[in-house]
C-alpha cells in the first residue's frame, strides 16, 4: 500500500537556525510596541506558531531575543529604499518632502519601540550579546539615511551654498526637532512642505 504523501501528513522543512531567528524576531517584534520587556515568552511561542522551548534553543533568553528585535526594528532598509526610488528628475522640494515623509516615519518608529520599553524596565546596554557586534547600530543607521538624503541635494549641488553631505544633515536636524513635541518643545509642528520650505528659504516673509 503506497504512503500517505497527502498535504496533511506531510512534514514542512526544517529551518535553518538563522531562518528560525528571524522568524522569532519578526513575530516577537510588533509584541514589544504592545508590551515592551514584559512580553513573556508563551505569548512569543503563540504568535511565531511555535512551541515555548524552541524560543530557547534559538536564543541564549529573553533578553538576547529582545535585544535582536530592538536592532531589527532600528534598521533603517525599508525608509533608505523609500529614498532611493525618489526620481531624482522630481523638483527639489519634492523629492526632499519624500524625504522628510519617510525618516520621520522611521524617528516615530523608533521613538515609540524607545518609549515603552523604557517604561517597562528595559536597559539595552545591559544585555549585549555576540549577534550585536554583526548588527549596525542607531548611529550607522542614521548616518546610512543622511546619505540617502545627501544623494537627493546631489542633482542641485551646483545651487548649494553647503555640500549635498551638508545640506542632508542640517535637514535631518531640522526633521528631529520638527517631531519633538511637549516637555518644553511646544505643540506646533510643521508639515513636510512647510518644513521644506522653511529649510530652503528660511522664516522671514518674501526671503529669497
């Protein structure tokens, strides 16, 4: 009698430990927005479709799955790519608007991790592990988006009073205070083609 080789008999294929990482981490990461450090261990295993002992045998504990979830959600692939399908052929306010759009998405992305994880007791420098060294940290993801942006001044470089390098992270300044609010910042905030504006042609009425 020939085996059962139906769909419900058959094994799926084992993954490598890597593959298994990764798939812990992308299903652990949106618990940490909702419970930051004090996500357990059951409520990974249910949300990965895995058993709770094989979030161990893939890391060393908790805190080692934590802290790769943390450089995952820190890594910047998803707003660079934005960035770079930006038409360089676009006006320059444009394509800087674009810009804007996307790092700030990536400041509340990280901001908002940043928040509640504090508030649940979580101190990154206290659980580095070997898998970190490998990792980009917030400052190279930062200074891979100011390059980004640098490319975009690049086709009006001969306008500049600045270098396209320049001009990038003058506006990324600009864009971090922008999306400060409260605690002595103040509650007004400007929109990506007012902030445009205001960083090509300054505060003053008519200043050109």
């Amino acid at each position: 009698m020939p085996a059962d080789t139906s769909p419900s008999r058959r094994r799926a294929p084992a993954m490598s430990p890597e593959d298994r990482r990764e798939a812990i981490v992308q299903a652990t990461t949106p618990l940490l927005y909702q419970h930051g450090a004090n996500v357990t261990t059951s409520q990974i295993a249910r949300a990965a479709g895995i058993a709770e002992g094989t979030v161990f045998r893939a890391f060393k504990d908790k805190q080692e799955l934590i802290s790769a979830c943390v450089h995952t959600a820190l890594a910047a692939d998803a707003e660079l790519d934005l960035i770079e399908r930006i038409e360089p052929a676009r006006p320059l306010p444009e394509r800087l608007s674009w810009a804007i759009s996307a790092v700030s998405g990536y400041l509340e992305r990280v901001w908002a991790l940043a928040s509640v994880l504090r508030d649940s007791g979580y101190h990154p420098h206290d659980d580095r592990h070997e898998h970190d060294q490998e990792r980009p940290g917030p400052e190279q993801q930062m200074q891979r988006i100011s390059r980004g942006v640098a490319a975009l001044f690049e086709p009006d470089a001969d306008r500049l009073r600045v270098d396209p390098a320049l001009a990038a992270r003058l506006l990324l300044g600009l864009v971090f205070t922008n999306r400060m609010q409260g605690k002595g910042f103040g509650e007004a905030q400007a929109e990506n083609d007012q902030l445009v504006e205001l960083f090509l042609h300054g505060v003053l009425r008519g200043d050109r």
